[in-house]
C-alpha cells in the first residue's frame, strides 16, 4: 500500500508560470514517486489545474466567489483589508471548511500538505485526518510586508506596515501547528523560528525542473521576468524604469528592455513612451524568452523567499545582476555566478560592464547554469527531503515502498 498524502493549494500548480506554481509543482512531483496523492486547488474559474497524466491520483476544486482584477478594485479590497486587520489573501481563502471537507470525504491521509501561508487557517481540518501536516511557506508574509512599507510612502507604506503586523500574529499562531515547515532559504527559516520559536521548521530551496542549455542566439536587449500582478515585481518595475534605465540609456541607446510575463497591464503606467521597453504579457515559454536576453536583471527591493528568476537566469546561462535582497537566500557569489548591485548607480554600472564584454557574460553566465544544475533543479532540491532528519520520510515511507 502506497502512503496516502493530500496537498492543498491555493493556487494551481500547472502551468508552470511564476514561482509560486514552480515550487508547489515540485512537491507534488517529489511526492507523486512514491505515494497517493490527492489535490485540492481553489479557483476562481472552478476549472481544474491541467496537470500531467497520472500525476495525481484525484483533483478537487473549490470554486471561488468572483474578485474584479482592476487596480481600483484591488486598492479598495486592500485598503478595507487595512482597516479590518486581515493581510491580503487570507480573507480570499477563508470559509471554505465545509468545500474542503467535503473534497476530503472519508479518506485518511499520512501527510497532509498546505501550499502558502494563507491557507494555514486550515490546519485543523487537515490534522483532523492527516497523521502528520507540512506547512510550505513560499514567502514570509510578515517580512514581505514589512519590506514592501520601507519601500513604500504614505497610505501603501501604512497598509504594508498593518498588514505586517496582523501576519506576525497569525504567523505565531499557526506555524506551530503543524508537524513541520518548509521555508526557501536558511534566512527564511531563521525568521520562521524566530517568530515561532517550538516550530519545526528545515529548508526546502526552490527549483525549477531540469532543462538543456536553450541553443538560442542572444539578442541587444536586457531581459526581466516575474508575475507583475505581484506587487515586489511592480515596485521592481518602478525602481528599474524610473532609477535605472535612463542611466542604461544614456551609455548604451540603443538597447532594449523585455519585461516578461503576466500583469503587463499592471505596469504599463510605469514605462515612458519611447523608451525601449515591452511587455510580453503571458508567454508559453519564460526560458526562451530569458535565453533571448544578454542580459537578466531582478531589481526586487521588496519581498521574501527566493528568485525563480533567478533561477531561470542561470538555467538560461545567462549573467544576471540582482540586488543584493533578490539574491538573498541563494548558494550565489558575486562576480561568480551572478552580480550584485545595490543601487540605481551600480546596476546601470553592471549593466555597461557586462553589455561591453562577451567574455565576461560568458562567465558568469556558465558559471551561473553549473550553481543551477547543481542546486537548484528539481532532483537536487528534493535531496533536501530525502536526506533531511527533520523530516524522516525516507524511514517511515520504506514501510510502504518495501
């Protein structure tokens, strides 16, 4: 009998855009070796996650009440969250007990896993038939507000800052409930225990599934990518077009900006005609987009956990210069594998150092697809799980898998 393991997630983990889906797909591939597993997504479609055959064993959506996407509806829902003390999300994807017990049923579980924190209100339902429950934080919601409010002003930095606070409570409240953490980082894990000190909490880093080094010639252009309905990424964009490019731009006309991904119309506001910046919008694959680039960039200020773009950056062999903060957590080197730059000022020097010499994107553009290759693929992030003592899965599953 294999063991019985149930993941709910609030989101879908395929396709496999942005680093959210990336990280809860590779849980659940990491699972799915060895065991039953059944998924419960929630969706604002109600359509299920179209997932690889046989993958899962069952998939179960919970539907969810229609939220208008434009700005203005998002400020109003954020500013009443403020006010309320509730951080964002985690009103979106409450009342759903009665749903998810009834897409559990009668079934008993191993292992039950939670995808996000905001989910992990739902900790007694899961304990009530799972033996053991895995909380997966993606990010460290306090912290991530905690930083969005030093890069903000006025009434944004306030709600940041509330938000902050009102996660830090929940974050107390819950993290210890659970049989065990997964964070992204050593720093993230840091920050777990101190804000729950009993929890057991290990490192999970993220991943991205093993590809080839894409054979794609690149192109004049810097490229930079990220789900810009996500808010570190459109404060990214606003630091980058109104900081760094008119200085890229004064040394090198002629280069080109590609902002990959969804949300473009969230930033469209932020980029000045004639500029030399596009938006792609969605794309069906972000690697080759990347690989176009001669140059990948993550001027995040704000956020927590670890960089999928980062990581396809390497994967891509591409050089790629970050702020020190969208590099935290990574098994990284400046100069080595990446570059580091803290300002307006830096980056637009990185970007001339490296637009002017092949050789040396070359080099820290394959020595960034060997930390790739050997940290930060899929396999290489599961050895975290199977060797890890904290977990202990490999012991209890041999009962199963003789």
């Amino acid at each position: 009998m294999k063991p019985q393991v149930l993941m709910l997630s609030p989101e879908a983990p395929y396709p496999l855009r942005g680093g959210g889906a990336y990280r809860t797909a590779s849980l659940l591939h990491y699972f799915a070796r060895f065991a039953d597993v059944d998924l419960i997504v929630t969706s604002q479609s109600g359509s299920p996650a179209l997932l690889p055959p046989g993958l899962v064993r069952t998939q179960s959506v919970i539907p969810l009440p229609v939220h208008g996407n434009g700005t203005i509806e998002r400020y109003l829902r954020n500013a009443r969250r403020a006010i309320l003390g509730i951080p964002p999300l985690t009103d979106r994807l409450g009342g759903l007990s009665g749903p998810l017990l009834r897409a559990i049923g009668a079934r008993r579980y191993d292992i039950g896993i939670v995808e996000h924190f905001w989910c992990a209100g739902y900790v007694a339902e899961l304990s009530g038939v799972c033996r053991r429950t895995i909380l997966d934080l993606h990010n460290i919601e306090s912290v991530l507000h905690q930083r969005c409010a030093m890069a903000n002003q006025g009434l944004i930095s306030l709600g940041h800052r509330r938000f902050s606070k009102t996660a830090r409570r929940l974050e107390s409240e819950m993290i210890p409930r659970f049989s065990l953490v997964l964070t992204a980082s050593r720093e993230d894990a840091a920050l777990a225990t101190a804000i729950a000190p009993s929890a057991n909490v290990m490192v999970y880093p993220n991943s991205i599934p093993r590809v080839e080094r894409p054979a794609r010639q690149a192109k004049y252009l810097i490229g930079f990518s990220g789900n810009f309905e996500y808010h570190p990424n459109i404060d990214a964009v606003k630091f980058l077009t109104r900081e760094i490019w008119p200085k890229i731009r004064k040394m090198h006309p002629e280069i080109e900006l590609r902002l990959i991904g969804v949300g473009d119309k969230f930033i469209r506001h932020l980029i000045p005609a004639g500029s030399g910046i596009e938006t792609t919008g969605p794309v069906e694959d972000a690697l080759t987009e990347i690989a176009s680039a001669s140059i990948v960039i993550a001027p995040l200020r704000t956020g927590s956990g670890t960089r999928i773009k980062i990581l396809e950056g390497w994967a891509a062999a591409r050089p790629v210069i970050a702020t020190p903060l969208a590099a935290e957590g990574l098994m990284a080197e400046d100069d080595h594998d990446i570059v580091l730059a803290g300002t307006a000022g830096e980056f637009a020097s990185a970007v001339d150092r490296l637009l002017s010499d092949a050789a040396e994107r070359e080099r820290i553009g394959g020595n960034g697809r060997q930390t790739y290759e050997r940290n930060y693929t899929w396999e290489a992030a599961w050895r975290a799980l199977d060797l890890n003592p904290q977990l202990m899965l490999s012991k209890e599953l041999n009962r199963y898998t003789g």
